[in-house]
C-alpha cells in the first residue's frame, strides 16, 4: 500500500448510516483503527478523541473509529462512553487490510491476528497526509489534533 494512496471505501456505520470516505471532501477526516470495543486501550482512545472532538470540529475535521466489532457492539460502544463522532463497523476486514492493520499479535503466549492501533489523517482533497502505526493509546488523540492543525 503506497501510504499516500487509499482507494475510496465504505462502511456501515452507527446512526444507521454507511460512512464513505469520499462523502467527506471539504473536511479532514481522521480515521483510527482499535483492536475492540469494550477494553481498556479503546476505551481510553475513544475516550480521549471524544474529550477533543470540539477541538477537531473547529479545525475542519471529522473523527471515525473503525474496528472488526458489529454495529451492534458499536452502537453499545458509542452510547455507554457518549462518543460525539462514528464507529464503523469492518467485520469481514476488507477496510483494515485495504490500510494495512492486520497483525499477529502476542496474546496469553499465543500468537493472534489482530488489529494494529493505528490512524490515518486525510487531508480536505481526501489524500493521505499522515499514519501513525502501532501506536499507544494514552495522549495519541492530542497528537492528532496538534497535526490536524497544521493542515
């Protein structure tokens, strides 16, 4: 994958919607990849991207999170920690092998293929401008929005 190159996609999103990447040419659009709902690391990162959400409207962007987990999981997800922006849900995983995401992944000693924590930044012409790759939750969210204001 050229990371300067994504082909358009869609997903179901909650809202009973299907979000589409090309939907949104005129804004930002940051795209976070989690492991799952419901656990610590994706919690805290939704959390935080949640407490910035008024920063990134006032810089021109739009947040989605995207993980393997159903609608159902997300619209759960998404209620219980009051998330202002969307979870897209990429059950059959052609979105996160279109970016890359999948990994094995060390868990109890045993190997897993799993999501890597990851996000991707699109500039307002829908190009890609920044990744970050296995990334740690804590703080990420503020260091998207610092980057998202330099567009």
């Amino acid at each position: 994958m050229s990371e300067s190159v994504i082909k358009d996609f869609e997903l179901p999103s909650t809202g009973n919607a299907t979000f589409k990447l090309s939907d949104h040419c005129g804004k930002n659009v940051v795209v976070y990849f989690y492991p799952k709902d419901n656990t610590s690391g994706c919690t805290l990162e939704g959390q935080e991207f949640r407490d910035l959400y008024g920063d990134f409207t006032k810089a021109n962007t739009i947040v989605v999170g995207v993980s393997r987990d159903s609608l159902k999981s997300h619209e759960g997800f998404k209620a219980e920690f009051d998330f202002p922006f969307e979870l897209l849900a990429d059950t059959d995983e052609k979105v996160c092998e279109l970016f890359g995401v999948m990994k094995l992944k060390n868990m109890y000693g045993k190997q897993v293929r799993g999501v890597e924590r990851s996000t991707f930044v699109f500039d307002v012409n829908g190009k890609l401008v920044k990744g970050w790759r296995g990334l740690k939750a804590p703080g990420h969210a503020a260091e998207v929005l610092a980057f998202v204001k330099t567009l």
